[in-house]
C-alpha cells in the first residue's frame, strides 16, 4: 500500500488538512467564543442541555449534544475498511505491541500520573475545598445527602446531582483520555511520520472494536479507583450511543455506498464532504460547553494549565515508551513510529461524548476532555518530527514480521 493511497488517510496527498492543522487555534477561538456566550446569553446553552432524555428525573442524554457528538464520530467510523483486521497476522509482533501499550500500561500510567499532579502537587493551586457539580449516577436512586464514592448528592434547581472534588471531576477527565486510544487523527500522524500505513490502518480498526469491551471495563474499574464510581448501565449507554452506533452506521453505509456508487465515488466525492463535518460538530460542542465553564476559566485561567501539564507528561512517557521497545524488539523505523503514535493520542472525540454523557457539558471531566484537544495538534506534530530526526535509530532491515506494506 503506497503512502498516498486515498485510504491511507483523511487527508489529501499533502498531508495534515486545513482544519486538522489549525485545531488548536479553533479550539482557542471556541473557549473565547463559549465564554462570551455564556456572560452574554447564559441561557442559551443551559436551554439546548435542557433538551434531555431524562430517567428519575435527571437528564441522561442531551439531545443536542448527542446529534453533534454523532457527527464528530461517525465521519471517522465510515472511513474505516474493517477488512484490514484479518492482514494483522502479517505484523503480528507490533500490534501485540500497540495493544499491549494502548490497553495494559497506557491506562494506569494516565491515572497515576494526573492523579499525582491533580491530587497532590497542583491541589493547592485548584483548590482543596473547590467542588464541582455533575449528573447524578445514571440508574441510581440517591436521596438528597446520600453519599456516592467522593460525592454527596444535593439538589441544584431542583435537580439531583453529585457534588464531587473539583480535582476528583477533572482526573475523571484524564481517566477517559487515557483509556480511549486514538482511531482517527492517528492516520495523519502515522502519514506526516512516513510510518507503515498498514499497520496504522489495522490498528484503527482493532482499537475500534477492542474499545467496545475493553473502554466500559477499564473504565468503570478506574474511575471506581478514583472513586467517582459510574454504574454499568451508564457506561454501557455511553459505549453504545458514541461508539457502537457510529461505528455500525459507518460500517453499514460504507458498505452500501460502495456497492451503489462505487469505491471511487465514496473515496473521491463522500469522504472529501465529510472531512470537515467532524471538527465542525467538535467546535460546536465545544462552544457549548465553554459557555458553561466560562466563569471557571475566567476566575482561574490557570485551571487549563494544571490539567494540560500531566496530560502532556502522560502523551510523551507513552510515546518514548513505545518507541524505544519497538527498537528493542528490532521493529523497522515504519514500524516503530506508528506504533508510538498510536499509543500516544487520544480519542478526544469518545472521550468528551462520554465525561457530558456520564457528568454532564458543565462538568470538570468534560473540561479536562477538552484540554487533551487543545494540547494534541502542536504535541504530536512535535513528536512527528521528533521521529523524523531520528529515523536512523532504526536499523534498515530486521527480521520484523513487518517489513512489507500490508496491501491495499
């Protein structure tokens, strides 16, 4: 498979797209655009999460938000050719490797490390007594006073919810970052850094599946550890609403439109409308959102600052971490690059669909989604060239199973 196979990735043969590349200054403008929204109509986006599915009372789901996190997910899923999965055994040893990174260290080095720096080392500067309101448990039946892992349950307007730690609503956050290993921005990663798009390839689609077991798993197992306990239920809606949907929509009409139109219709003419869509229903999620924690982030504009130093010390140990056993283990360069990459990046986009699903748009956890949005672009850019300068680290030839391109 050449490097610039239209399937190789979402963007065109030059390399990181428009919108791709300046994320982080659209992301800078929608914190600026939601906190203007939020002093000047603060009723607008409270009004939009007002449109709810509610159970006992509480709002489960926002409709709103849900439509725009649809379309931030499923442009990725359909981009996907689940076909790939089955040539994995010819690169048997990286992706053993991936998944070894992405599900069995990436997870607990993320809560260790956000949990230092949030619960102990930038504590002070949060503020020990700070609390933060989020949506009471999903399925749960808790009487005002109730106590609910680190919250207390209290009436705000009438409605049930769960006071919590700040820090404790932030680490939330972190948790669902680290556990979401990157399926999208990962193919321009892999692209920019000359990696094996094959493998970068077959990854998406095995991170798109493992996620539908291992996400609720790991993540009700970590954030009980961080004892802001999220019922099965819950977890199960969110997997089911932000990832399992997308991914059977995108499965299903990328089947049809292909059958129908043709390979070259879809590759040429459906995926080049789409490549705008998702950060367009991101950005609008995110004004929302700002228009709520607007005045947190004006009282301390530090609070962004705080979350993005941990978030950035966790992107850059995965990183060396999978790049230097992937030179222990004599992966070629192509090799080795994607699958740091991989392990490195998140996927923000199941990350913040589930902390407003579980916690709600105006939750700490939902801010700290954010922050891994606003630091990702110019980081992994950094560590593509980082890879760049040190392809003669590699050897030019091992006995990787992985030497050839898996084919297109």
């Amino acid at each position: 498979m050449e490097m610039n196979h239209p399937n190789t990735c979402p963007t065109d043969n030059q390399g990181i797209g428009f919108f791709e590349r300046y994320l982080t200054v659209w992301v800078g403008l929608c914190i600026v655009a939601g906190i203007v929204l939020g002093k000047i109509a603060p009723g607008i986006a409270k009004s939009l999460d007002g449109m709810a599915i509610y159970v006992n009372e509480a709002p489960v789901v926002s409709i709103p938000i849900a439509v725009c996190l649809f379309f931030m997910m499923y442009p990725i899923m359909v981009k996907i050719d689940f076909s790939e999965v089955v040539k994995a055994g010819k690169a048997i040893r990286p992706v053993g490797l991936t998944l070894f990174i992405n599900w069995a260290i990436k997870p607990f080095t993320m809560y260790a490390i956000a949990s230092f720096f949030l619960g102990t080392l930038f504590l002070g500067f949060i503020g020990p007594d700070a609390v933060d309101y989020v949506k009471a448990p999903l399925g749960s039946n808790l009487e005002v006073g109730a106590t609910y892992g680190a919250g207390e349950v209290v009436l705000v307007e009438g409605v049930k919810m769960l006071q919590v730690p700040l820090w404790r609503s932030y680490l939330a956050g972190c948790i669902l970052l680290g556990i979401a290993p990157c399926t999208a921005m990962v193919l321009v990663w892999g692209f920019l850094a000359k990696g094996n798009d094959g493998h970068t390839l077959v990854m998406v689609a095995i991170n798109s599946l493992t996620m539908l077991v291992l996400y609720g798993v790991l993540g009700g197992f970590l954030l009980g550890v961080g004892q802001l306990p999220v019922p099965w239920q819950a977890l199960l809606l969110s997997i089911g609403i932000y990832v399992a949907l997308p991914l059977l929509a995108g499965y299903l009409s990328r089947k049809w439109l292909i059958a129908t139109k043709g390979e070259a219709w879809f590759r040429d003419k459906f995926l080049h409308f789409l490549t705008p869509v998702t950060i367009t229903a991101l950005l609008a999620t995110l004004v929302l959102l700002f228009s709520f924690k607007g005045e947190t982030i004006v009282e301390n504009p530090l609070t962004i600052l705080w979350i993005a130093i941990p978030l950035t010390l966790q992107t850059l140990v995965i990183f060396a971490l999978g790049y230097v056993m992937s030179k222990a283990m004599g992966f070629r360069y192509e090799s080795a690059a994607p699958t740091a990459m991989i392990g490195a990046s998140n996927h923000f986009e199941v990350a913040i669909a589930t902390s407003t699903m579980l916690y709600g748009l105006s939750s700490g956890a939902a801010l700290a989604t954010v922050v891994g949005v606003l630091i990702e672009v110019p980081l992994m850019l950094g560590l593509v060239k980082f890879c760049l300068k040190t392809q003669g680290w590699f050897p030019a030839g091992t006995n990787d199973t992985n030497k050839q391109r898996a084919p297109s």
